[in-house]
C-alpha cells in the first residue's frame, strides 16, 4: 500500500533507488530542480548517467512502470540545476550556473504514449542536443548564468532568454534544426562590475508579464507585446517591452524604470532580492523573494497618473507600469534551535508557479518549501467596493495570505538540506512531489482550501436544482395533459363534427331516413372502433406505469438497504473519527509543550532579541549607577566623619576649628548638591528596576 508520505510509491522504482545513491554522494549544497512534469510524463535528470528518465504516471501503479533513458546527443559540460520544458513539451532545456543545453524530444508514438515504437522497459532514446554558446562560458571563468525562461511569445516556442551576471544583459536564443544561435543581446544598463553587484545594482532574475495588443483596435493583426520585469538585487524592477511583429520577429523597445511602488520606502522593500514571479491572475500580481526570507506580494497595474482620460491608447500608456504592495511575509526558514541573529546569505528563494490554482505560488529554499495562497478575488472585491473618493493613485488593500509550511528539511543557522526536485501533477488529482537532498521522494496530495466557497456555490446550485425540479413537475404535467388530449383526439369522429342532436319531422322521406340509419351506424361503428383504440392504449399505459411502479418499488427497496448500510458505516467511522480526534488533540498538546519548551528554551524572534539587547543596556547602566551611588556614600561618610570630628573637638576642646561664613556655606551647598544628586540616583534605581521586572513578567 502507498504511505503517507508516498502517495505513487515513487521510491520503490529503480530510478528513484539508483537518484538516492547518486544525491547521497552529491556535496553540492544548493537549491536545484531535477524533475519536471509535462503530458502525463514525470521528467528526472540522473546527473551520474547523465541522461533524462521519462516516467508514464498512467503505469505507476502497475508492477513494471513504463519509463525511458532519453540522452542527450551532446552530455552537457556543466553541472545541470534545473530542468525546463517548454509549453508544447518538445524542447527541454538544461540549466546549470555554467552553461544552457537544449534536447528535442522525439515524437511520441504507440498506445502508451511513449517516445518510441517498441516502448521497452528502460530502453535508452538519443535525442538532438544544441549547446548554447558553450565557447562564452568557457572563456569567461566569472560568467554565470542567473535564471533562464522559454520565451513565452515564441512562434515556434523555440526561444529562450538568459540573464547572466557578465555585462548586465539579456540574451535570446533560438534553437532550430539543433543549434542554439544567439539572435539579440538586450543591455539593461552599465556592465556588471564589483562595485554595482556590492550595491545591488545589477539584475538577479526576470519574468514575463501578460501580453498586451499592440496598435489601433481597427487593425485586424495588431502585434504582441511582451512585458520583461527585470529584478535588481536592490529591488528595485525594471520593465524591458519586447514585441512580436506580423512578421514574427522579436524586438525589444527601450528599458524603463525602476516601476513605482506604493506605498513608497526608503529601502524598497528589499535589500537583498534574489527572485520575482508574475502569477497569471487578473490583474495581475507580482512576488518578490529576499535572501532573508521576506515576500512581497504586489498588484501590477497601468500607472494611472500618465493619463489625462479614459480614452485608448495603447501605444504610448499600456507599457507603463507600476507595483501596489498588498502584503509583506515573512517566511520561517526552518526550525530555529539557536537564535544567533545570522542569516545565510546563500539561502535563495526559488518562486515557483503553480499551474492548477492561479492565485497559490510554491517557496523552495535550502530548508524545505512553502505554499502561499493570496486570496486575491476578496481583495479586488473589497477594493471594489471602496469609493472614488477614497482611491488615492494606489490600491487600499491588505490582505491576508495563507502561508503553509509544507516540506522542512534544515534548521536555521544550522544544517541545511536544499530542495533537489519539485514539481506539481496533476495525475490523478493535485499532488506535490518534491524531490529530497538524500534522494527520497515525498509525494503528497495538495489539500483545496476553497471548500467553503465551493460549499456556498453548492448551495447555490441545490437552489438552482429546486426551480429545474419545480419545472421537471411541470413538463410532467404537461405530459398528462398532452395524454388526455391524445385520448380525446381518439374519441372524435373522423370528420370532427360533433353529435348533434337531430329534431325532424314525421314527413321526411324514406329514403332520408334510411340514409340517416346507415349514416348512424357507420358513427356507432368508428365510434366502438375508437373506444376500442382508447381502451387498448390506455391498457398499455397502466402496464408501463405497474412495471415503473414495481422497478420504483425495488430501487426504494435497494436503496433502504444502502441507506441502512451508509448509516452503519457512519456510525464505525464516526466512533473512528472520536478516537481519532482524542489522538489528535493529545499529540496537539505535546506538540504545544514541545514547542512551548523549544520556544523558552530558544527564543527565534528578532524583536525578543532586540529587547534582550535593550535590558541588557539596561543592566550596564544600573551598574553604572550603582557604582556612582556607592561613590557618592563614600563621600558622604567621609563628610559626615570630618563633621563629627569637628564637632567633637569643639566640644571636648582638644582643638579648636572655627569655620568662616563663607565656608559654611560652601560646605553646606556642597552636602545638600550631593544629596540631591543621590536621591535622583536612587529614583533611577527605582525606574530601571521598575522597567526590567516589567520585561522579566
């Protein structure tokens, strides 16, 4: 049977024992991505044969899975990160920090969809390779490559864009016929030096924005645009348009920015970003990952405050851009056992997309992944219904995402284990697989957390049953009464005159009347012959109604014993469902004393620390003050002994001291200054103790 936490049995398959023995021997501590799912087909890149397994999820659950060997014609000469498949699922690309190679698929042929005829277990399948300007990375030592994204606006969905960290700019690539040309270099500001990367000035990732119409609404084929925003590490975004003219050729039109954001900082929201994400939602929403663990959701809209008016107009407004901040996270990079106030640097985001549910995006990072959810159709609907006169050039809107902490896997400040693998199926249903750093899989199902909407529609849609069944009732009569007018359609002559009651004369001919007696028997005999008619179907109709009534009869009879077995099941699961929740709340009260304990033990906020710091500032300055206050007794001591001594010598007249006016007083100031300055000591003394057993409680 499955287990929990593995849902497909993915690790008892020989791909994913002989991927265990290969990550246990990998040191490389980063974050990287070596599956893919695309078609029904689960995609894993074995480093140590350096080939790409294809595992058909329609044959997981038989005893011999269905799965290929496909290599690359060319073995990639780096060290492969990330494996991207672009939207038609023909080109896979090969991303490391040193290079991009590209394979191409072969068609997908047989009942099993496989990508050859024989369909043999295991079988390996040579596939085209073209390496991207391998010569580049070879030459250029300090040259790494930053993120990498299929070009959405692609005719043949061949393009690809690279950002890396030499000379600050774009590159995109074309594979066709198997070989990757460089077709456009796309410069987003000054060369990358040491001095602009210290200070953040350079880009660290991109991501395509939707598209928009390009020209006048009259045209028949106006052209595409496509929004690049560009992350710099100060987060600062930039927006590069790039077009798709009629003759499919990609251009790119002059850089703008940085894009406005609202509410405005001094920071920018960020000091160290490391990723963007635009998630496919109307409008659309922008996320922003820092180094520290921080998440900026943002809103992507036109920057209103270019427009004069409501007219169109397309060419010169639409390009313009500007970001709305709707809420800051901040995400728990692990489990905290030491709070030393350092954050790993190295621990980048990875934003992930989720392609089922368009408002929820995925965190990897060095301590497992996250989930966030942002409920984004109530935020627009509670923004709607604010007024003209409240709306200030930027949305006033605050929401509430929901934040899950699905897979963890590291500590903070302490051992990490970084994500190897990730991907989201949609086979059978949601489910998340995530590929660990020892090579174990976790495969686990996706919970749907809009149940309560979906209740509400439900309801909704009983109440729409309720008129369908009120007009099923109706249709039904109608069929009752379409029968009686069948049957008094019967009962007509077949001339449709009506039997009329004839009052003649005792002088009628007899012929008339003979001709009369004959018309009334041939009435009698249609008449007979149509009450015949009647009686047989109305005969046939009490039949079908008794064999309806007697299958009525069994099903009401079948269906009581379902009921009565439903019910029975109900009542077992319902006493399993008590212990069950028994279970859970003891196991949620040892999980709150567990983290009670670990929480005392190990405070992980940083305004707990702050405050640490603060008391023990405190502590130094009452130290401080005591001391002066010990000094200032010493003093008063020795005031007070020479005082004593000088009085017991007037008295007893060994020696006699006589003090001038002027001393007097001098003397006199002098002991009431120092008494005033230990009692403000002493009230300090108060305050601060005051201060640190409020903190202590």
């Amino acid at each position: 049977m499955p287990s929990i936490t593995d849902m497909l049995n993915l690790n008892k398959l020989d791909m994913f024992q002989t991927m265990r023995k290969v990550l246990e021997t990998d040191g490389a501590n980063i974050v990287r991505n070596l599956i893919a799912y695309k078609d029904q087909i689960l995609y894993i890149w074995n480093p140590d044969e350096c080939c790409l397994y294809s595992l058909l999820l329609n044959t997981v659950h038989e005893e011999h899975p269905l799965y290929q060997k496909l290599f690359p014609g060319s073995p990639p000469l780096f060290d492969v990160d990330e494996i991207l498949i672009n939207e038609p699922g023909t080109l896979c690309a090969l991303v490391g920090s040193k290079g991009v190679s590209v394979m191409r698929f072969p068609k997908r042929m047989g009942s099993k969809s496989l990508y050859d005829t024989g369909g043999s277990q295991g079988e390996g399948v040579t596939c085209s390779t073209a390496i991207l300007q391998d010569k580049f990375f070879i030459n250029k030592h300090l040259t790494d490559v930053k993120r990498v994204r299929w070009y959405p606006g692609s005719p043949e969905d061949n393009h690809l864009v690279v950002l890396t960290n030499n000379k600050n700019c774009l590159r995109l690539f074309k594979v066709d016929k198997g070989t990757g040309k460089l077709v456009s270099i796309w410069r987003l500001g000054p060369q990358t030096s040491r001095i602009l990367a210290s200070l953040g000035d350079t880009a660290v990732d991109f991501d395509f924005a939707p598209p928009i119409l390009l020209g006048d609404r009259i045209q028949s084929e106006p052209s595409i645009m496509w929004p690049i925003l560009v992350l710099q590490g100060n987060g600062e975004v930039l927006c590069m348009n790039t077009t798709v003219d009629d003759s499919m050729n990609i251009k790119s039109a002059k850089i703008t920015g940085p894009l406005t954001m609202y509410p405005p900082a001094d920071d920018n929201y960020s000091e160290d970003a490391c990723s963007i994400l635009v998630m496919d939602t109307i409008p659309p929403s922008v996320v922003i990952a820092s180094n520290f663990g921080e998440l900026y959701n943002c809103l992507l809209l036109p920057d209103t405050q270019t427009k004069n008016d409501d007219e169109y107009e397309p060419s010169e407004y639409q390009h313009k851009y500007s970001l709305h901040i709707i809420e800051t996270i901040e995400l728990e990079l692990g489990l905290n056992i030491e709070d030393n106030g350092e954050y790993d640097s190295s621990n980048t985001i990875h934003l992930k997309r989720d392609a089922a549910v368009t408002s929820r995006y995925w965190c990897l990072h060095n301590t497992g992944v996250h989930s966030v959810t942002v409920p984004l159709t109530e935020l627009l609907d509670e923004f709607s219904k604010t007024t003209a006169d409240d709306f200030r050039g930027s949305p006033d809107i605050q929401g509430q995402s929901f934040v899950e902490y699905y897979i963890c896997t590291g500590l903070m400040n302490g051992e990490t284990k970084p994500i190897k693998g990730f991907a989201v199926l949609s086979f059978p249903t949601d489910l998340l697989v995530t590929l660990l750093s020892n090579g174990e899989v976790v495969t686990q199902a996706i919970p749907d957390f809009h149940y309560n909407k979906l209740s509400i529609a439900n309801i909704y849609m009983n109440e729409d049953n309720t008129a369908s069944e009120d007009q099923v009732d109706s249709s039904e009569n109608v069929d009752k009464d379409d029968f009686s007018s069948f049957i008094a359609a019967l009962l007509q002559k077949e001339n449709g005159t009506k039997n009329t009651i004839l009052k003649l004369g005792s002088d009628l001919p007899k012929e008339i009347v003979v001709q009369m007696v004959l018309q009334t028997m041939n009435i009698r005999r249609v008449t007979l012959n149509n009450h015949k008619i009647v009686s047989e179907e109305i005969e046939r109709r009490v039949r079908m109604l008794t064999k309806a009534k007697e299958r009525q009869l069994q099903e009401m009879q079948r269906l009581g014993e379902a009921r009565q077995k439903l019910q029975d099941d109900v009542e077992n699961k319902a006493e399993k469902l008590d212990e069950i929740n028994n279970k859970q709340e003891e196991l949620t009260q040892r999980a709150s004393s567990i983290l009670l304990k670990l929480v005392s033990a190990s405070p992980d906020s940083i305004s707990i620390k702050k405050k640490r710091e603060l008391l023990e500032s405190y502590k130094t300055k009452m130290d401080l003050m005591n001391k002066r206050i010990e000094e200032a007794r010493e003093k008063w001591n020795i005031v007070q002994t020479e005082s004593a001594a000088s009085v017991y010598k007037q008295l007893y007249g060994t020696r006699s001291l006589k003090l001038t006016l002027e001393q007097e007083l001098v003397i006199k100031g002098n002991l009431s200054e120092m008494g005033s300055t230990i009692l403000d000591l002493e009230r300090k003394v108060r305050d601060l103790r005051t201060v640190i057993n409020t903190f202590a409680s």
